[in-house]
C-alpha cells in the first residue's frame, strides 16, 4: 500500500450520500422504465462478473455498494471491496462516476473502463488489474485515481487531459513518462505519489500556475533529477521523498517543510 494512501482514503466521500428507503426515488419519472431495465440488468451482469455474493435485490439501486444518480436509475457508483472476480471486457455503465474495487484477488484490464469518461473516482490499489494509461488519455473528469500496488503500466502523459485531478498514487507500477510534461497543467493537485516507477524529469514543472496546493509529493526510486531549491514555489508542501533519487541540494532549501 501506497505511503499515502491512508491520506487518500477521506476523498471516497465525494460520492453520492446513502441509498433512500423510496425506491422510486431514483427513478425519473420522465425516463422509459426499459431504459431502467436495461441498467439493472447491465449491473446485475457486471457485479457477478466482479465476484459480488450476494443476493440481487428488485431494485438495482439498492444493491450494498451501488449508488445510483438521484435523478434517475443510472448507476454513479459502485464500491466493493470484498468482490474478488475479473473486471468485464467492456463496461457498458456509461454514468459511473466512481469505482472502488480493492480485493488483492481482483483480476482484469483496465481498458474495461474506455466507455466511462465520467469518472471521477478510480481506486483498484493492490488488485491483480493490469493495463496501459493509455485507455483515459481523453478523460477529463478524474478527480481521484489510486492505482498504486497493481500491475498498471504506460506512459504518465496519457493523464495530462485530467486537469481536475487532486489524487494521484501510482507507486509500484510499471508506468513512465516525463514529469514535467505531466505536471505543466496539473494545478489541481493534492497529493502526487509516482514512488517506485520509471518516471523521469525535473522539477520545471512544478514552477508556475502549477505551484499551488501540492500537499504531499512521492518520487522515491524514480529516476527524478533536479535541486531542492526548485520546490520553494509548493508553499503547501508538508511531505517530501525523494529517497533514491539523483535530486541534490541544500537542507536549507526545504527548512520551510
């Protein structure tokens, strides 16, 4: 598990709050009751593939971990972490706007979500789940994406057109990829965990629009150069590590930290 991850863990509260006793309270009124069908049956599906064990309810919206947008009987999340299957070739749940999958025994390629470009949320650390980042790079909604732990690789720049993100763990994977290339638009960001991967760069471009509210930063292992004195402009950084990297400098330069 990611250094950070336990930090990352208040952000899952982002998503919808708790399933009404009223059914019919996720239904509208002006959506045809086959459109409804159709959904439950697609979850339905995918949760037996996902491993889910237990009993289907009449309501799809009422399945423990599934919420559904109050507007209507499309599903915007779905939370288990005791499901232990494969994820589906291909996820036809296009509303999801939050996935959280974390069973070590959960298997599958991520190219399983290339028709859900609302995400917001996506935590599968510490599962089986393979693939390449290359399936979200027109994704813009991503808020949050724990992948660390897995067996996720490609090239960091594929995430540069998720310019809302404010969580990113990615440690112990097989991704590459320019650091600057990836941070230059990043201004959203929180907490940045790359530890243990091929990454590479410099500190540029932390400097700028950049700068602002990066809290946490991980690059241990990395193949990250540069000097200290170029993070001055993080004012809000409160966790560094740069272990094993070719970073130098002077203690001095990080003594605000």
């Amino acid at each position: 598990m990611g250094p950070f991850s336990v930090a990352l863990q208040w952000m899952l509260l982002y998503s919808s709050a708790a399933l009404r006793d009223d059914p019919s309270e996720h239904l509208n009124l002006d959506e045809p009751s086959d459109e409804c069908e159709e959904e439950a049956k697609l979850l339905q599906q995918m949760m037996l593939d996902l491993g889910f064990k237990g009993p289907m309810t009449k309501d799809h919206c009422d399945l423990p971990g599934i919420t559904c947008s109050p507007h209507s009987c499309k599903v915007e999340t779905i939370r288990c972490t005791t499901c232990a299957g494969h994820l589906p070739d291909y996820i036809r749940l296009k509303g999801l706007e939050e996935v959280t999958l974390t069973s070590p025994e959960m298997t599958g390629d991520i190219k399983a979500f290339a028709a859900t470009p609302d995400l917001k949320i996506l935590d599968l650390h510490g599962t089986k789940v393979t693939g390449d980042l290359e399936v979200f790079q027109n994704f813009t909604s991503f808020l949050t994406m724990q992948l660390h732990d897995t067996g996720i690789v490609g090239d960091i720049k594929s995430l540069t057109e998720a310019i809302w993100l404010q969580f990113l763990d990615l440690e112990n994977t097989k991704i590459h990829g320019d650091l600057n290339v990836f941070c230059k638009d990043m201004q959203r960001l929180v907490q940045l965990n790359l530890g243990n991967t091929r990454i590479s760069g410099d500190f540029t471009g932390f400097q700028g629009k950049m700068a602002g509210g990066l809290e946490l930063l991980g690059l241990a292992n990395t193949g990250v150069t540069g000097q200290l004195s170029d993070l001055v402009a993080l004012k809000q950084l409160w966790k560094l590590n740069l272990r094993g990297t070719a970073v130098t400098g002077n203690l001095v330069d990080i003594t605000k930290f």
